[in-house]
C-alpha cells in the first residue's frame, strides 16, 4: 500500500502509541487493502500489541512470527544470546528452554548455523510458532525438560531458559499489552518471581556438558535468589548486565570435572 493516510497515525497515537508514524507504515506493509488496514488499526488502537497485529517480530535482524496470546520477544532479551554466542564451541548443542516463539534458538542458529538445537515449551501457541521460526530444530511440546530426549543428558552446552520471574502479586502491575495479551503462563514467576528457575537450575546438572552453561534473564532484585538458586545445584554463576539493554543475565557454568 501507499504510505498511511494521516487519519491512521492520528488514531494510532490518540490510543496512546509512541511512535504512530512508524506503527503506521508496518501495518499499512502488512495491509494488502485500506479495508485490511483498518482492521489492523482497530485491533492496535484497542490494546493489542503491535507484533500480534503484524504477526512478527524483529529479534536479532531476523523477523520472528509471534501468533496472538504468544510471548512476544523482548529487544532486551538480544544480550542474553549475545552472551551465549561468546561462551559457543564448536559442535555446538543447544537448547532452547521455555523457548516461546523460539527466538533465541533461532538468533543462535542464525549465528551458528551448524547448531544442534532443541527446544520445548509448555504452550500449545508457543510451540506451534517455534515450529515455525526453527524449521530445522528440533520442537517439543511439554514442561520444561520433561520432553527432551533423554539422548541430550550430559550433552547441552548451552541451555537458554527465558523462565518467566514476575512475582505473581506483580502481575497486575505489567502493561496492558502484556497482562491482557500474552499467556500468563509466560510471565508469571510464583511468589517471588523464581519457582520457574529453581526447577531450571535443579535439572540443569543432567544436561549440561562438562563445562556447559545455563544463562537466563532476572531482575537486579533478584539477583541473590536467583544466585542461591544455581548454586545449591553445583553450579558455578556469574552475572553480566548490560545499561544500554536495560538486562541482567546469570550465566551458570557446570564445572568441567564431572560431578
């Protein structure tokens, strides 16, 4: 389509949209008529997440699907896989835990083509779009390790979990878009936002390869838990933030003697 009428980036930002302009010209991109445009306006001026609109999102240069009610990825959550392309070897097998969409696993295939990858998610939605954005892994359905192959124990050197941490009492206090919008499964951390990774990092010495790693997103709150947490497995954590990304990454390394 042509550029936006001005009447589309006025309605846009009288719903509260920041940057209208730009929303404005990806959804007349993904609009083949006015009357298609329109609709996509209508569902973005109600709340609905611009990513869920178009049905994409940009993680890393690449252009992720995001179906509705599916965690849309966080620009923030690109210095986690940074961290894990420093740490990657050679021959590298990776897994991708509560993956959602899948776009970490697929940053790191991006990255590093010849990557064994796997990944599972709880979420019916979530698989079906991971499905879709890792062609080449390997996706399944399921809790946390629970569908795994069991052929992966003491194989995995670099397990990403995107755990959910939002303590539950602080669900309410999220943005629309993601407390309406998004599977609460995907958010939701229990009592104090590490139910999640606490049963990550219980079941992280099965998997890891001597040496391999576990990295995951927290909160600078909850840094001690979070430490605590990994720790009490045998695991050897550090912790690497990033201002510019406004992100805090625990890196927790299973020691290469074997334990």
């Amino acid at each position: 389509m042509s550029l936006p009428p001005p009447a589309v980036v006025a309605r846009l930002r009288a719903a509260g949209c920041v940057f209208a302009e730009d929303e404005a010209r990806l959804l007349a991109g993904a609009a083949g008529t006015e009357a298609a445009l329109h609709a996509l306006v209508d569902r973005r001026a109600a709340g609905e997440p611009l990513e869920h609109v178009l049905g994409w999102a940009g993680f890393r240069g690449l252009r992720v699907a995001v179906d509705t009610g599916v965690f849309v990825p966080r620009p923030r959550t690109e210095y986690l896989v940074e961290q894990a392309l420093a740490l990657a070897a050679p021959d590298l097998v990776a897994v991708d835990l509560c993956c959602g969409t899948g776009a970490l696993g697929a940053a790191l295939v991006d990255a590093l083509p010849g990557t064994e990858l796997h990944a599972a998610d709880l979420d019916p939605a979530a698989v079906a779009c991971a499905r879709r954005n890792l062609p080449g892994g390997h996706v399944y359905e399921g809790d946390l390790y629970e569908p795994l192959p069991r052929a992966l124990h003491g194989r995995v050197g670099l397990l990403l979990a995107n755990v959910p941490y939002v303590p539950t009492g602080e669900i309410g206090l999220l943005p629309a878009e993601a407390r309406l919008h998004e599977a609460r499964l995907a958010l939701d951390g229990g009592a104090d936002g590490l139910d999640v990774l606490r049963r990550v990092a219980a079941g992280a010495p099965d998997w890891l390869a001597p040496g391999g790693h576990l990295l995951f997103e927290t909160s600078e709150r909850q840094i001690p838990p979070a430490l605590d947490a990994v720790v009490r497995h045998g695991l050897t954590p550090r912790v690497a933030q990033s201002a510019e990304w406004s992100a805090t990454v625990i890196i927790a390394t299973r020691p290469a003697s074997a334990m």
